[in-house]
C-alpha cells in the first residue's frame, strides 16, 4: 500500500474513533455506576486519535510517497478498523438507537464490563504504540535523509570552490563546432588508442604527437567521444592558446579533480578533506594541487580486495600551455597516478612535438609512456583518409549548392590529396574556401588549382592561390586593416607568410603591406578558425 492508502485508512479510523468518542460521552452523562471505566475507553480512543492525527498528516505530507514503514501498515490498521467496530456495535447497537428513542437516554446502561474494558484499553494502547513506533521510524529516517543530502548539498557547495575550467571539458559549448574524425578515417589509429585504453600490460601514457595540422584534436574529440560512450571518460582537458585559462596551467588539476569526482563520487571525501584543510588549495602550486586534490584522494580509496576501475583522461594541445616550466613539470607529475589502484587512470596526450614537451617526456623516461607520431603514419593511410575526408565535404558543398553529382570527379579529389596529404588541415582550408557562400565554389575551385605546377612547396600549392584572390576580392581603409591585424596576430600563419614573402617565393605579395595580408586572411573566418593552432 503506497503513502496516499494508507493516509485514507487512517482517516477511516480516525472516523470510527470520533464516532466512539461521542458515543462515551453520551454514556458519562447518562450512566453512573460505570464512569471511570467509561472515561478510561474514552481517554484510551482519545489518545489513540491524536496518534492517528499525526500519523495522517506525515501520510499526506510531500514525503508520505517514500515513507516505507507508516505506509506498510495496512494490515495492522485493517485489524485496528475492525476491533473498533465492534466495539461500535457494542456501544451503540443498532436495536438499541431504536429503543433509546423509545424509553429515553435514561434507559442507557453500560454493557462492558470491567474486564473488557481492561482488554479494550490494552488493544487500544498496543495499536497506539504501535502507530508512533511506525511513525518515530520514518521520522528519523527522514530526518537522517534530510541530513544526509544536506551533507551532499554542503559537499557540492565546497566543490563549488574548487574552481575549474568548464570550457576546457569535451563537449564545452565554445567547442560546439569543433568536428570528430569522420566515419571511416583514422580507423587503425583508433582501435589501437582503445586497445591501450583498456588494457592492463601497456604503459599508462599514451603521447600522440604531430606537427601542426596533422590532425590532433579532431583525434582527441573522437577519443574522447568513444570513452564517454563507454563511461570510460574520467575527465579531459582541451589547452587552447589565448583563451583565458585554458591556455595555461593555474587551474588544470582542479579542473580534472571536479570532473573525476563526478565519474566516481566516492572521490568526493577526500577531496573534501583537502579543501577543508586548505581553502586556497586551487592556489597553490602545481606539485601541491596535484598531491592534495588527485593522487591522495585515489590513494585513499585503494582497499584490498575490491575491483579496481579504469578511466582514461584526455589532455589535448598540452604544447598550448603558455609556461614551458608547467608543461614540464605536468610531465612529471602525470606518471605517479599509477600508484592508484583502485582507479587506474590512463592518460591520452597530444602535443606537437616541441622541445619543453620532448624535454619532459625524456626526463621521465620512456618506460612511463609510450608515443606516436602522426607524421609517421603511412602516406597510404593518411591519403586514404584525406581522400574519405574530401569526398564527404564535396557531397555536402554539392548538397547545399544544388550541384550535379559528377562534380568535382575524382581525379580533382586527388588532386586535392596530392597537395594537402599529410595536412588534414591543408584539406580542411580549401573546403572552407569553396564552400563560402558568397562565391561560386566551381570557379573557386577552378582558380585554386590554375597555374599548380608554378608553386614550390605543397602550402604554397594550397595557400598561395588562395591568399591571391582574397586580396584580389577585397579592399579595406588602413585603420580597418590595422584592427584585423591585431585580432591575427596570435595566429601562428602570420610567420609563415612572413617566411614566404623573405624567402621571395611570395613574390606576387612583395608590394603588398604585411597589414594588409593580415587584413584579408583574418577578414575570412575560414582562416581564423582553420588555421589556428587548435584545429591542428
């Protein structure tokens, strides 16, 4: 019976009991030989309905629906209903209303006699108690609940403090656009970061590294979709340069402690702990928030004899910390995680492979992590999935241009492998600058692959014929210019067309001020998101 039944038969009660009430009241004024043990029955019914009363109301408050005990008590309230009917029956039977009204109240007489009474008040009594007993229950139940989730409540409260970095979690919402490899791309490297993932024989560091536009984050997000998926996601962090904290260290280990803490709540303790004993431990320095708020909280949970959890946390882009000294000391840090037992946490990294992260990764040692190079996947592979990748995006351009589907043929996608392989975001860049909506994609198409034989390098076969026509395409005043220069100047491309107009093999750009280069990439968002450093 749920808490809504039981509060209707205990009203049916409470009922019976008025009902009993007034009929001894009846009696007391009319009997007199037999008062006190009328007022006895009378006070024991009393009682017992205040009891009611209580228990009613408990019934039908916002937490009767989970009060397990009063609202079990169907059975014993049953057997109550019918005990004190019959004593209705007994005080007031139905001949005797009759006859009352015949002869006159004064015909009353009082038809229990001193035993029955003595077993009627204990009947009453032992339902009472039996009552308050059920409703003390989930009284104090209720309220050891009402203490534990103000426990929890001060607990999220204090982890409140703990602040953290959302925007650098997978999924955050200034990430919303960032894409995940597609189907059919990156397979063999894929099966084999989840094969190291779950396994226990391999090291607990896994480094994949490449150079710029190699591909990095895409593989991250998807590494990291994979082992949300699977709950084997413990938490992640996505570095981005020049975007408040995600581009440096300060609050990277609270930021993975809060969301561990979340994967696996029985953290939250020794978290709590840590916080308790200092406030202002999110402050401190790398070595202290790392011991306080992660590895001693993991190590408080290893107990023997329980089965252990694996979670995997994904760091991307670790070469975008701005202080060399913390990208190091991260370095050194990450491998004592191993000493966790009952979490065993395994950490996914990329990075480009710049010397602060070679340095720290060689003052480890390699027997703490094992490394790929994205740049040494075969050329076969990296075609391949290029060429998948090119495929998808010219189906879409075709869809949203309403354009036949023999176009671009397959061998201009091979073309386009030719010049971008191994830089995904070299095929990336140029179908961002066919796909734009203000010109014809066939003619920009046409244009980017006019002249290719007069081009030195691969980028200059990509970027070259596209930085032609922006400028072409454009005009701005100078304090335009100027403005849109500074928004790219973080932008690491810049060195490159620096390097290229030096090299005099940017000769078409020898005239041109370097403000208004920066004007026309910049002024196009399809480089000031593709050719920044996190897309790579």
């Amino acid at each position: 019976m749920d808490g809504i039944s039981s509060a209707a038969s205990v009203i049916a009660v409470i009922q019976l009991t008025g009902s009993l009430v007034k009929l001894c009241g009846g009696y007391i004024q009319e009997v007199n030989n037999a008062r006190n043990d009328i007022l006895t029955v009378q006070q024991a019914i009393t009682s017992l309905e205040g009891t009611l009363q209580d228990l009613k109301n408990f019934l039908q408050s916002e937490n009767g629906m989970s009060l397990p005990t009063s609202s079990r008590l169907v059975s014993d309230i049953a057997h109550c209903v019918s005990d004190l009917q019959a004593l209705e029956a007994r005080l007031d039977p139905g001949k005797g209303r009759q006859l009352m009204r015949k002869v006159g109240l004064r015909a009353l007489k009082w038809p229990l006699k001193r035993t029955e009474v003595e077993d009627i008040v204990k009947n009453l009594e032992r339902y009472k108690s039996l009552f308050l007993l059920s409703l003390q229950v989930d009284q104090t139940s209720m309220m050891v609940g009402m203490v534990r989730n103000a426990d929890r409540i001060n607990q999220f409260i204090d982890l409140v403090k703990l602040e953290g970095v959302v925007e650098a979690g997978f999924e955050s919402f200034s990430d919303r656009d960032e894409v995940e490899c597609l189907q059919g791309t990156r397979t063999e490297l894929l099966q084999k970061i989840m094969e190291w993932s779950i396994s226990q024989s391999q090291k607990n560091i896994f480094w994949l590294k490449g150079m710029a536009g190699t591909g990095k984050s895409t593989i991250s997000r998807t590494v990291a979709r994979i082992l949300k998926d699977t709950n084997y996601l413990g938490a992640s962090f996505f570095f981005k340069r020049g975007e408040g904290d995600r581009g440096n260290a300060k609050k990277f280990f609270p930021t993975l402690t809060r969301q561990l803490t979340l994967w696996n709540p029985e953290l939250r303790p020794g978290v709590q702990k840590a916080l308790d004993n200092d406030p202002d431990i999110g402050s401190r320095s790398l070595r202290e928030q790392f011991e306080k708020l992660l590895l001693q909280p993991l190590l408080s949970l290893d107990q023997p004899g329980r089965q252990s959890q694996t979670a995997v946390m994904v760091i991307d882009a670790l070469d975008e910390c701005e202080h060399d000294q913390d990208i190091r000391n991260i370095i050194r840090l990450l491998p004592l995680l191993h000493k966790a037992k009952l979490v065993r946490l395994r950490i996914f990294l990329t990075s480009r492979p710049e010397l602060p992260i070679s340095l720290g990764f060689f003052e480890i040692g390699d027997y703490e992590y094992q490394d790929l190079a994205l740049h040494e996947i075969s050329k076969e592979v990296t075609e391949r999935d290029i060429y998948l990748f090119l495929q998808d995006r010219f189906a879409k351009i075709r869809r949203d241009r309403n354009i036949s589907n023999d176009w671009p043929g397959d061998k201009v996608i091979q073309e386009l492998v030719r010049i971008s392989v191994p830089l995904f975001i070299s095929a990336a860049t140029v179908c961002r600058y066919i796909e734009n909506s203000r010109w014809d994609p066939k003619l920009r198409l046409t244009e980017l692959l006019k002249d290719q034989a007069k081009y030195v390098s691969r980028m200059d076969r990509t970027y070259l014929p596209i930085l032609t026509q922006l400028l072409n395409d454009q005009e701005s005043d100078e304090l335009e210019q100027q403005q849109l220069l500074q928004e790219f100047q973080d932008i690491e491309w810049t060195g490159l067309a620096i390097d290229w107009i030096h090299s005099g093999r940017f000769s078409a750009f020898a005239a041109i001020k370097i403000s208004l280069l920066g004007f026309c990439i910049s002024h196009f968002g399809i480089f000031c998101s593709s050719l920044q450093p996190s897309f790579m």
